[in-house]
C-alpha cells in the first residue's frame, strides 16, 4: 500500500509537488511550512528524496537530433499513448505541472499553493482563461472551455491539444515540444506557437515567435514550415489551407480577452463571444446576422460586448432567463 501524507494524497505526489514549489517564485514564503512537512515523518525525507532523482533523471537527458521527420518517428515508436500518473509511473521519469493563479491547491495543504497533482491534464471551464507553467519551463494559456494532455520523460517531452485553444511559449531544451492536434502535430523548440482544435475536428495553428514545423497527418503527412502571423487549418482528411492573417481564427490578443477583426459577420462574431458567455448572446432576425462588424472587441466580457455590438447598429438589448437577444428596434 503506497503511503499518504496530509490526506489521501500519496506522499511521493506531495513530495513532487514540493519539489516543484521550493524551486518556484514562492520558495522562501514557503520554506517553513516545507520544513515542517519534512520533518514531520522520515518518510517525507525518503519521499523528497526519491523526487529528486526523478528530476535529475530528466534534465539530464541525453539530446536528441533537431526536431524532424525522424526525431517525430522516432517519439512515435516509443511514447504509445496518455497514461494517468498511477500506470504510467515506471514509463515516465516525472511529470508535474505547476499551474499559475488560481489554480490547484498543493496536495495535503488545500488553498496554500498553486499546484496540480502529477498528471492531471489542464483544464479551464467555461468563461476562464488560464495560464499554466510547466516543469520544463515552458507555459501553456487555455482559452475558455479547453483542456491539453501532458506528457514529459523518457526522452521526449508531448502535448495532445483535446479540446479548445491553446498559446504554448516553449521554453528551448535539447528535446523539442511535440504537439499533437486532431490527426496532426507540430514540432517546435523556443518558440510561442497558438492551436486551436473546434468541435468540427478542425485544427489552426499560428506561428507567433520562433520556428516549428507542421503535419496535417502525424503518421504520414510532409512537414510544413510554419510562417509567423499565417494561419495554417486541417481537417481529418490531412489537407492544409493557407490562411492571411486578416482571416486567422486565432486573434493575437486572445489570452487577454480581445479579439480584433478587420471584417467578420456579426452572427460569427457573437459565435465567438458564446464560447465565454454562460447565458449566451441571440441575433434574432438574419438581416442583423449578416452585418458587417470591424473593431477590437473584449469578448470574454459578454454583457459589455452584448451592448457595445447594440450601440453600434442601433440594436436592442432583452435579457431573458435563456438568453441576451439583440434586436431590432
């Protein structure tokens, strides 16, 4: 039976979480409460111990070749899917991640720390927006409703996109970042890279920073250099479309809540917004729907951006119980 500490969490988890945090930006606040925690049992100590080695496991990871064609069929014949911690411990040498405000408590000490349990995948709910630091020093900023799986050990460090939208600012390592999404994945190293995968099974990918290169089909597709502020989308048939960055689907400012459009339909930017909105916005006649609209606009705030867009074409704004409807006066 593996030994708990602080309540139901494993001690080698809560030593894990330790590790991390005494490594972060809250070490010194934290330093007495760590203590005590080690002191607490011997084996705390043998735990924190253990933790260690797992981490100079990892960073002493031999490099791998330039991140390629080979090194992608390379990863591909040795990580074979997304365990959870408890079945894939003897596979993967350690995989924390630390979550910035407002994210998991530290196991054992619940609203003390910003940290998620080994393992876990990163998720935000409906109308949040969330930045994630990961143990190679990379983070990951989830658009509202999304959710990325994480894998990091055994000479490879991956991330799966399931669901939603997310920026990845890669940190530069001897492994590059392997990104799978949808029937596709881009490899990339020091670079900020957004990724959003829709409910049609849709995938944009926009190049911010650095290089990386893009498959439509991870298994058999040609590599396609990403060029930075072009959109490039597939679908499960592996076919890429090149997009200009005046119709990207993803807005630079999106981490912040705003999109900017030189010109996009108002019943697709209200689309847009109602990935935020709890009650969400109703165009209710198709003349309004078609209309035109240009501007930046804070979508993630969904009463203000309901009156802004009414103010604009003379719209009236009801509230009912199912729904902010737009109008016609």
């Amino acid at each position: 039976m593996t030994s708990t500490s602080g309540g139901d969490y494993p001690v080698d988890e809560v030593a894990q979480a330790w590790l991390i945090k005494m490594r972060g930006e809250d070490a010194g606040a934290l330093r007495g409460e760590f203590e005590g925690w080690l002191l607490a049992s011997a084996d705390h100590g043998e735990a924190y111990r253990r933790a260690e080695h797992r981490m100079a496991a990892l960073a002493v990871l031999k490099g791998s070749q330039r991140y390629g064609s080979s090194h992608a069929e390379a990863r591909r014949g040795r990580v074979s899917g997304w365990l959870p911690w408890g079945a894939a411990a003897t596979a993967i040498a350690l995989l924390i991640v630390v979550i910035g405000a407002g994210g998991a408590s530290l196991p054992g000490q619940p609203g003390s720390a910003s940290i998620a349990r080994a393992a876990e995948p990163l998720i935000t709910q409906r109308g949040e927006i969330r930045t994630f630091r990961l143990a190679d020093g990379s983070s990951a900023t989830l658009d509202t409703d999304s959710r990325l799986d994480v894998a990091f050990g055994n000479g490879d460090r991956s991330v799966r996109l399931v669901k939603g939208r997310v920026r990845l600012s890669i940190a530069s390592q001897a492994i590059p970042l392997h990104i799978d999404a949808g029937p596709g994945a881009a490899i990339a190293n020091d670079a900020e890279i957004d990724l959003s995968l829709d409910e049609a099974g849709t995938v944009s990918a926009v190049l911010r920073r650095g290089d990386a290169d893009l498959r439509a089909d991870a298994k058999t597709g040609p590599a396609t250099s990403l060029s930075r502020g072009r959109t490039l989308t597939y679908r499960d048939d592996g076919k890429l479309q090149l997009r200009t960055p005046q119709a990207s689907d993803i807005p630079a400012t999106w981490p912040e809540g705003w999109s900017e459009y030189r010109s996009i339909r108002l019943d697709k930017l209200v689309a847009e917004a109602n990935r935020y909105a709890v009650i969400p916005i109703v165009i209710d006649d198709r003349t309004s729907a078609a209309l035109e609209v240009s501007g930046r606009f804070h979508l993630s705030e969904t009463e203000a951006f309901a009156e802004r867009i009414a103010i604009l074409f003379g719209l009236r704004v009801d509230r009912t119980a199912r729904g902010i409807h737009l109008r016609r006066r």
